[in-house]
C-alpha cells in the first residue's frame, strides 16, 4: 500500500509559477511509476506529466516547456514546476503512483485555481 500526500495548490495569478509535490509513504524502489494528472470541471483526467518505470519523463505536447517534472529520492517526493499559468490550468492536480505489480495509487488531490 503506498499513500500519497499533496500539500500545496490553491489560488494562482495567470502568468506566475506554481509548485506542487507529492510524497509517497513507500520507496521509490519499490515504485514504477509517479506522476501528475489534473482534471478540469466537466472534462477526462488527463495525464500531465510522470516518470516511466526507467526513469524518464513522459506528458503531453500540450503541457511541454511549461510544465516540469521532478523527484528527490532521499525524500521520496516528486515535484511539479508549472510555469505560465493560464486560467486553463485550473484543475484539480492528482498525484499518481504505479507499483511493480501495477497496482495504482491516487493521492486526495489538489485543487489549483489560476484567476486571471
């Protein structure tokens, strides 16, 4: 079992930085994957960016150059560095993990309102 905590979010300016992280109550070693997704009022979560079982990043085009993905593995915390806001980042931020046997953890999420 792997719990996932996101302090941070909350209400943003368009234009400025947001940082988010996550941590995980196991071991990096023992997970295959960590990530973001988001979903916004009356759409799909949609993925924003992970880590692969590898170690390398993966998010979509739409978010690429303004979204940043990062980890400490001593703290077993990843980061998300959102530059650029713009009032279409305003989603809920879910935190996600995926063990070796591919069982997957959500964290409560995080709810990020950019106001223009």
């Amino acid at each position: 079992q792997v719990q996932l905590v996101e302090p941070g979010g909350g209400l943003a300016q368009a234009g400025g930085p947001l940082r988010l992280s996550c941590a995980a109550s196991a071991s990096f070693f023992s997970i295959a994957a960590m990530g973001w997704y988001r979903q916004a009022p009356g759409k799909q979560r949609e993925l924003v960016a992970t880590f692969t079982s590898d170690g390398s990043t993966n998010s979509p085009d739409s978010v690429k150059g303004r979204f940043t993905i990062s980890r400490d593995n001593a703290k077993n915390t990843v980061y998300l560095q959102v530059n650029s806001l713009t009032p279409e980042d305003t989603a809920v931020y879910y935190c996600h993990a995926r063990s070796f046997w591919r069982d997957d953890y959500w964290g409560q999420g995080t709810q990020v309102t950019v106001s223009s």
